[in-house]
C-alpha cells in the first residue's frame, strides 16, 4: 500500500485557514487521495477525495501537487468543531478498504 | 440526513463469551465494513461486504469472526469467543457505489467493546 507522511499535529487559530500537508511520493497514477477526519470519540468522516485536479467541497479544498507526490487539505476558516485527526488516505482506484495512518492532530484555538 | 446506526454504543463481556456487534447501514448503500480502532492506535480495516459476500477480509478477520446481512437492513459482526485483545471500538460503515470506489465511505459512531 502506497505510504502517507503527516505531521503528527497542528495548531491553528479559530477562523483561520488551515493548510494540512499530506506527503506521497510513492503514489501509482491510479491511486486516489482521500481525506478524513475523525472527531473525539466519533468514527471517521470523509471531507474530500480527488485523482488529479485541485478539488473544492463545502467542508474544504484540495490542493494537489503536479507530480501528484504531496497534496494539501485546506480549510479555509477553522472552527472549534474542527479540531480533529486528519488522515490522508491513498487507495488504489480498484480496491475499497482505507489503510488509516497515524494522522494529524489539528486543534483549533479560540 | 441519512446516517449509518450502531448497537449497542458499548458492551463489556467477559472473556470467550459471544458478542455480536449490529449496524443499520444507509438504506441504497450496496458495500458494508467493519473498522475497528483499539484505544489509541489506527483504525484498522476488518472485512468489506458485497452481494452477501465477504469481498475482502485483513489478517486480523480470522475463524473467530463472522458477518452476516440476516435481512435486508441489518449488517452484523459476531465475535464467536472474545479475548481480551478484542476490546476496541467497532465502526461499521457502508459506501453506495457499485462501479468501484469513488470516495465517500459514511461510518458509524462505532460500537466499544470491553473484554474482562
């Protein structure tokens, strides 16, 4: 399985934007990269996913490198809600299980 | 908005005993899985579940574990002699898409399984 690198945690101020950083340097042109999140005792939840071009949904965007070798989940205003392990998930496009990481810890300070 | 349902929200058994783990998927979704998450480590992928087949099972889904679609709603994981090491959160979730995997998996709030 095509390996994920994530900072362990980050900090951000409420109502500002958050940039997570998600490395993949071994990704195959058919992997897919998917984020979730999971909130304090709650299951994972997905935010977003695309193959190539930058993608944009009412929870956040996602920025995609070139190469296709890192990409970037942004939130454009953080909430306290948001505080939250972000995983990056790569999954080739013919399997469905996610291999869930360690993930970053996002919190979200008033 | 429609949601996948766990129960029980948390069990505690006693070591070897049965415990079956339920989950009331989205009701058009097709795929059904079982996650589970051990205190503090990764979630961690059991089994997926298509056309009242196993599609694919981890290292971890071994002869003690089982699921099952009894009918046309429920989606269930029994445990068949629980060991300690089985204590963990148990996410159930389910995904509409039959063309191969396109994004969003929904998953429950999960089901915490304590083993004495």
């Amino acid at each position: 399985d095509a390996k994920t690198t994530q900072p362990n945690s980050m900090e951000s101020n409420e109502e500002e934007p958050v940039h997570l950083p998600c490395n993949h340097s071994t990704i195959s042109g058919t992997d897919y990269i998917h984020w979730y999140r999971q909130l304090p005792s709650q299951g994972p939840e997905y935010v977003i996913h695309g193959l190539t071009s930058n993608v944009n949904n009412r929870m956040a965007s996602l920025a995609i490198a070139e190469d296709r070798k890192s990409s970037t989940l942004i939130l454009h205003r953080a909430t306290l809600r948001d505080a939250a392990v972000y995983y990056c998930i790569l999954t080739p496009y013919n399997t469905d299980k996610l291999i869930f990481g360690t993930g970053t810890r996002l919190q979200v300070f008033p | 908005e429609p949601e996948v349902t766990q129960t029980p929200s948390h069990q505690v058994t006693q070591m070897g005993q049965e415990v079956i783990l339920r989950c009331v998927p989205i009701s058009n979704h097709l795929y059904f899985y079982w996650y589970r998450q051990i205190l503090g480590q990764k979630v961690e992928f059991l089994v997926s579940f298509y056309n009242n087949e196993i599609s694919e099972k981890s290292e971890i889904f071994d002869d003690q574990f089982s699921v099952e679609r009894p009918d046309g709603s429920n989606f269930t994981l029994k445990i068949r002699s629980t060991k300690l090491e089985d204590s963990a959160m148990y996410f159930c979730a389910s995904r509409v898409s039959d063309r191969g995997f396109t994004g969003e998996l929904f998953f429950g709030e999960g089901s915490r399984l304590t083993v004495l």
